[in-house]
C-alpha cells in the first residue's frame, strides 16, 4: 500500500481546531518539551487532540517535512503552524498564543 503522510497530516491539520503533534500523549508527555507544551494548553483550558509521533515513525519524520521544523513538539491551531516548545512558551507567556486561538474564534 502506498501511504500519503503528507495528505494524512494535512487532514488531520486540517480537521482539528487545536493539534499537538508530541512525544507521547496529554497524559504521558514522553519527553520534557512535549510536556511543557501540554501544560500550556491545559492552562488555556481549551481542547486539543494529540497526536504520538512515537507510535508510527512515518508520522514522526512526515511531520518535519510538512512543516519544514526539525523538532518535535509541533502545534498546530486552526490549520496554522504555530511552532515549537520555545515559541509556544513564548507566545503563552506574552498572551499572544491566547489570543490566537481567541482570533481564530476557538
């Protein structure tokens, strides 16, 4: 079977308000900057989905090609790729992640 990654994840980018692509899930971040990410999300209290690179490694690179990022976590809000721990830390702490998803009606 010949397997689009590429069509797969814009799907799923595309169909989710709110996306986190991580080590691990929201209840067991699997490394520290998927952690950090998770825990911003919950102190935004808005849902969001996760998405485990671990478990399949065509996702796991598929999603650096897609985003042309070298790193995981990667956070997606409203088909938009928003960035990684640093800038999602960032963005928190200035307000301005809020207000992104508060902009994109979610």
């Amino acid at each position: 079977m010949n397997r689009s990654i590429h069509a797969e994840l814009d799907a799923e980018i595309k169909a989710t308000p709110i996306v986190l692509f991580m080590k691990g899930d929201a209840e067991m971040p699997q490394c520290g900057f998927s952690a950090v990410v998770v825990q911003i999300l919950k102190l935004l209290n808005k849902p969001f989905k996760t998405v485990n690179v671990l478990l399949d490694t065509e996702i796991r690179q598929g999603i650096k090609d897609y985003s042309n990022w070298p790193t995981i976590p990667q956070l997606y809000v409203a088909g938009e790729f928003v960035g990684g721990c640093d800038i999602v830390r960032e963005m928190y702490q200035t307000g301005e992640l809020r207000q992104l998803i508060e902009d994109k009606g979610l």
